[in-house]
C-alpha cells in the first residue's frame, strides 16, 4: 500500500486523526520516515496515533524527559 494522505480531511491512509495539531505530528513523523524508505502499513498509522495520544507512551514519556 502507497503511502497517502489528505490534510482537508485530515486522513494518513485513509485513518481520520480529528485533532489537527496531533495530525500534524504523525503525518510528519511518518513522512519522515517514509522519505528513508520506510512503508508503512493502516496498523502502524493506527498505532502511532494511539501512542501519541497515549501521555504515557515510551516516546511521550522520553520526550518529557528530555524537555
């Protein structure tokens, strides 16, 4: 599967992100990752989202750390 996304309806693969600010956030990182050869699968769009939402994710809670 192509990695895609559509900002008007804030959709990464077809999986709709309602908070724009954490859309951003994902789309992003994701895109990122898939500029280095990185193709992502709708569960691992899935599971991004849920550990960015999550406060107490490794990513989240290492962040905190650091800053």
């Amino acid at each position: 599967m192509q990695f895609n996304f559509d900002n008007q309806r804030q959709t990464i693969m077809g999986v709709t992100v309602s908070d724009r600010q954490l859309y951003r956030c994902v789309r992003d990182a994701m895109l990122f990752n898939v500029y280095e050869g990185w193709q992502p699968t709708v569960a691992d769009v899935q599971e991004a989202i849920a550990n960015a939402k999550d406060p107490n994710s490794r990513g989240n809670q290492k962040f905190a750390e650091e800053f």
